[in-house]
C-alpha cells in the first residue's frame, strides 16, 4: 500500500470521497433556488430516513400513539444523494445542509429547529413527553442523548464509511473505527445491563436517538456488519433493540422518507396517518 503524503495546500478533488462524494463539498450555502414543498400541519419536517432522520418521525408517531392531535406532521422527502439539502428553501431552514429539519408554523412567528438531537428536545419539551421531569432523570437521559450525538460520527462517517461505502479497504480506518464502534457497544451493553431502556427504567428521547444507530446495528441491519462485528457477544444491547423494534410507532416511523427496501418500508412523503396504514398493509 503507497503512503500518503498530505499536500502542503489541501484542495478539493470532487471526484473522490465514495458513494455518498456528491453530498460532500468544502463550503456552505445554497447550491440552487428551490422553494421547499408545504403540507397542511403546523410541523414541517425535512428528511430522509437515514439514522439521523429515523430519529425524528419514530418521536412523531410515539408521540401520535399517546393521542397528542399537535405531533400530526407532514414529512417530505429531501433526497441527499442528489443534493436537495442545497437548496435555498433547506439552507434557510437549516444553514448547515443537513437532515433532519424541521419547522413550527403553530406559534405567530415560525420556529426553525435543526440537528436531529435539538428537534427531539425540542419536541419532547412542547409536548411534555419522553423526557423525565426531575432534574436528576431530567440529566440522565440528557447524558445519553449527547452522548449519541458525539458518538453515532464515529458509527456512521468513521466506521460506515471505511467499511461499507469508501471506493478502497483501507485496514488502518476499518481497525480505528471498528476498535471505536466496539467499545461504544460494549459501553451500551453494560449500561443496559442495569436499566431497562438507556437511562432509566422509563422508554426517552435517548432511547429515541440511539436505537436508529445502534439498535439497527445490533440487529445486523446496519452496514450489514453484524457478522464483522460479533453483535451476538451483546446480548443486553440485543435485548433493548429488539424491544424497542417491537414497538409500533417505531415500526411506523422508520419508514417514513424512505426510498429503498421492501415495499412495505418505503413511503417518500407522509401527509396524513393513513399514508402509513397503506404502506403496512403490503407487509405478508
């Protein structure tokens, strides 16, 4: 294998960074001038249902299953492949150009909510559910919640990248992430170990935030690194994520913005309940 050798002036070769090289690019701002699509409901989300994104509409339909009527929301595909989040609509919504986003209209003046860990506080403080009420509970779950959002880049740009998506096998960033990956599992293995869910006996936001990253790993869904990975040396992680892939809000929303699987996992745009209805009943 040649070494490497970083130039003295770093510059952008557009032509290499993998599947995913057209979502990457050195700066900011908008790419094109495209208004973002409007549904009926006062929540406007902006995704697709990669992890990240997974996260947002598996809280709406959590919070829909409680009977709370101002979670209802529409959910418009932003394709990242061919660089929808670089639109002028998106990059006022979310300056950053990422997904998930989400907008407000309930309020005289519109909210902008962005980054996928704000929007589930964000949701979980409007509506009063998914997280605890004491400060002691209250900082547990916030604990976990940022810790999923240092560490799920290690999941998803490190070790998903250099295993599954970079042009090349490189052993050095497989080894480092992998290395990285495993400890985190191990980490979340003990901790369930003593709880039911993340940070308590009570289902969270943090549960909500893990379980599309590392729930979907351990199942072997992820990657499709669960043999590399020796997923079944975890088994209190293993029993959380099956619980929680039980649940059926989670099964309603991770389907949600999805382009690709079996018929019955994918539904691009979601407007009203039924849409979801429809998409089940082609499960067998």
């Amino acid at each position: 294998m040649s070494i490497y050798t970083p130039p003295q002036v770093w510059t952008f070769d557009a032509e290499n960074g993998g599947e995913w090289a057209k979502t990457n690019r050195p700066v900011s701002g908008a790419t094109h001038n495209t208004e973002l699509p409007q549904g009926k409901h006062p929540l406007q989300l902006y995704s697709i249902a990669t992890p990240n994104g997974q996260k947002i509409t598996i809280m709406l339909e959590e919070l829909l299953a409680l009977g709370v009527e101002g979670a209802e929301y529409d959910a418009h595909l932003i394709r990242i492949g061919e660089g929808d989040q670089f639109s002028s609509g998106f990059v006022e919504l979310n300056p950053n150009s990422k997904i998930p986003a989400l907008i407000d209209n309930s309020a005289d003046k519109p909210v902008r909510v962005f980054e996928s860990g704000s929007i589930l506080l964000y949701l979980a403080d409007k509506f009063g559910h998914f997280l605890p009420k004491t400060t002691a509970e209250k900082t547990e779950v916030m604990n976990w919640l940022f810790w999923l959002q240092g560490s799920a880049p290690y999941l998803g740009g490190g070790f998903g990248h250099f295993y599954a998506y970079a042009t090349e096998k490189f052993e050095y960033p497989i080894n480092r992430f992998t290395m990285e990956v495993k400890r985190q599992m191990d980490l979340l293995d003990k901790q369930l170990s003593k709880k039911r869910f993340i940070a308590a006996e009570e289902y969270s936001i943090a549960d909500i935030a893990i379980w599309p990253w590392y729930g979907l790993l351990v199942l072997g869904q992820q990657y499709s690194a669960g043999e590399f990975l020796d997923v079944d040396s975890y088994p209190n992680l293993q029993r959380w994520a099956r619980e929680i892939e039980q649940r059926p809000a989670v099964q309603r929303g991770r389907i949600v913005n999805r382009t690709w699987g079996e018929p019955w996992e994918r539904l691009a745009n979601r407007h009203n309940a039924t849409d979801i209805d429809q998409i089940l009943k082609l499960k067998p």
